[in-house]
C-alpha cells in the first residue's frame, strides 16, 4: 500500500545530506510504502499512489522522538507540584510516593495509565516513545511495569535504581546487590536500556557504575539520570562509558560539555522538569555550540515533569535555554532518535519509517512561535493517519 503525501508547504526531512539543519524542502511531495518512506520529491513530479494526503500548503514534520519518559505509574502528585509552586524546593525522595502507589494498583490500572499517556503523547505528533520502569523496586515490580511498558514502545528502560525504596534505607548496599542480581534477571528480557538515578540523594558513582555494568553483561545498554539538581559525577560517567545518552544536565562544568563532546553521547534536556521544579534551565546553546548532539524529551512523570508534549518543550527550549527554533525542532526529532541511537525514525528521507506530522501551520516555527496550541493536526505512524480528533477518541 502506497501514499502520497503532497502539497507541502514546507517539509522538515532532517536529512544529514542537507545544507541547513532541518534539511527543508518546499513544495514538497512524499511517499509511503508499506511504512517506509519511499520517494521524496517536488509536488509537481510526484508519482502516483493507492492513496493520497492534501496537505494543502501546510508543514509536515518526523515525528518527535520522545527519548525519555516514565508512564508506568499510580496515582499523581499534583499537591506536591503546588506546594512547589508556593515555594518549597524539589527533592529526589518524592519519588517514594509514587511507588508506594504504583506497587498497590492492578495490572488493570498501570496498562490503562500507559496507554492513556501514550496516547496523549501520540496526539501531539510524539511516534517514537521510550518508557522507563523506575516505580515498581522490587523484583516483581520492575518486571511487572517492563511488561506493561513493553506492549506499548519496544523502547523500554529498566530503571531499577531510580531511588532506594523505602526498606533499602538502612541498606542501600543492599538493594544495589538486588537491583543488580535477582531485579536485572527479571527485568532483562522486557527491556532495551538500563539507567540510574545518579545525583545526590539516590545513587553515587559507585553504585552507577556497578549498575550499568551489571546491565551490560545482560545485554542492555546504558543511559543516565545526571546533573539534575546539581554538578555530579554521572556525566563523566557517562562520557567515560559511551553511554548513547545521559539526560537532565542541568548543572554542567566546563569539563562535563567537553567529556561530551569528545565521546558523543547525546545530551537529553528535559526542560518540562525545569518548568515543574522551578530550577534554572540548561544551556541548550552553550552545549551546541560546543558541538555536542542535543535531544529534548518529555521525562513525563508525575514528579517533576508530568507534561506528555514535545512542542511544549521545544517552545521552552527557544524561549529559555537559547535554542533556535530550527535547533529545538531538529532536538526533538533527530535528537531523540541519536539518543535511542535510532536512525530509521527522527528523519525523513527514503528508508526511513514513515512516521510524520502535520501542522495546522505553514512553518516548524509555529510550534515555539505559537506556544500552547494544538498545532499538531495529524500523526502518523508507519504511513497509519490518523487525525488530531480520532486520536482523541
Ligand atoms: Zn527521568
């Protein structure tokens, strides 16, 4: 089955091959066969198709690669989020909250919770999604939220070491034994990624390394919490193991960004957490302009970032952290996809999965320049449309 999208206004291909960042064509056409893109082009020698797509003047996009997010939860924490906003500081321990009301709800629950999420998300143009575990900490939890993560995104992330549970408190030696023994075995087979909280008030170091380590040898690849609420160790970290990418940093050294820059791992800024705990965001512009590759990401959670939107983030990351427009869209497509070190989505040129988006907007640039408006008006996935209304339904 083929379809052929034409008439666009202005198509963001993010091709490699192109002179400018977002690889822009106009009056573009495309085709998609059997899910992949199979023809790019101008509109007037567009070849024909089973089916076809007016986009009548309007700009198609890839869809966002949301990179980082954490879905399998219970309950939400919006009273904290007040208390916040009326001037207490965010710690990492309120993630304890979560889990005491993730490990007392149903599979019934958690599934429809996920896929109430991703389907938000998909209706703000996100076709690529990754889930973390992170709210379970127990052997059966972890396994359990995988599970559940993983009939929705094949990019599922076992984050067994988000923080020690309550009962580890007195051992936090201890739980990394089982995070790394008996949690990783029964996680492994569900998950993509391992990560770990690294920062002040959840894991050092030490435990990181042993963490990601012990994930290896399972055949998981590696990522980080990092640099979030203060300078840490976890970027270097990250740098020093080739990790694909380590996501938050927040507080950077000048040392860290050139860690980054040397080994390539993909910095993931999440500044929905910024906007949600009130600390300052991070320099999106420093860290281009010292060439490191730059995603943004969700990191939806309903702690410290519980908004399921990449164009309210690529607003954020224009407005507040010195990203140009091109630059914010470009972190949300092929960002996302180099930090799920993923080249087949994030992009369209031919070969590439026929994930896209239509705006109800000539330009990408509506998308910071028109904060807070639905904009997306269809998504689709693998050349599937469906529109903006029956993504609601
Ligand atoms: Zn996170």
């Amino acid at each position: 089955m083929s379809i052929l999208v034409t008439d666009i206004g202005e198509l963001v291909t993010n091709d490699p091959a192109a002179d400018d960042l977002l690889g822009v064509r106009t009056d573009a056409a495309l085709v998609i066969e059997d899910g992949l893109v199979a023809w790019i082009g101008d509109a007037a020698a567009a070849p024909a198709a089973d089916e076809r797509v007016d986009a009548r003047g309007r700009a198609v996009l890839p869809g966002f690669v949301d990179s980082h997010s954490h879905l399998v939860f219970a309950g939400d924490r919006a009273a904290e989020f007040d208390a916040r906003m009326a001037g207490q500081p965010y710690a990492a321990g309120g993630i304890r909250t979560t889990v005491a009301a993730t490990r007392a709800a149903t599979d019934e629950v958690l599934r429809a919770n996920v896929v109430r999420l991703v389907t938000e998300m998909h209706r703000q143009g996100s076709t690529t999604v990754e889930i973390k575990s992170g709210y379970g900490l127990t052997v059966a939890d972890e396994a359990r939220a995988l599970r559940i993560a993983r009939e929705s995104t094949p990019e599922t992330t076992f984050l067994g070491a988000h923080v020690v549970p309550a009962e580890y408190a007195e051992d936090p030696a201890g739980y990394v034994a089982l995070v790394t023994g008996p949690m990783l075995a029964a996680a492994a087979p569900h998950a993509r990624w391992i990560d770990v909280f690294c920062e002040r008030g959840a894991f050092d170091d030490d435990q990181a390394r042993a963490v990601l380590a012990a994930g290896a040898a399972a055949g998981l690849r590696g990522r980080l919490h990092a640099n979030q609420l203060g300078e840490g160790p976890g970027v270097q970290l990250a740098a020093e193991l080739g990790l694909t990418a380590v996501d938050h940093c927040t507080y950077l050294s000048d040392l860290d960004v050139a860690a980054l820059r040397e080994s390539g791992t993909v910095a993931t800024l999440l500044p929905g957490v910024e906007f949600s705990t009130r600390q300052p965001y991070p320099s999106g512009r420093r860290l281009l302009d010292a060439g490191v590759t730059v995603a943004l990401a969700s990191d939806c959670n309903p702690g410290s970032s519980y908004t399921s939107s990449l164009p309210f983030c690529i607003a954020l990351a224009v407005r507040e952290m010195g990203m140009t427009t091109a630059e914010a869209v470009h972190a949300a497509t092929a960002g996302g996809a180099a930090a799920l070190g993923r080249t087949d989505v994030g992009r369209l040129t031919v070969g590439a999965r026929g994930d896209l988006v239509l705006l109800d907007a000539p330009s990408h640039r509506h998308l910071a320049y028109r904060p807070g408006v639905p904009l997306v008006a269809e998504v689709a996935s693998e050349g599937a449309f469906r529109t903006a209304r029956t993504l609601a339904e």
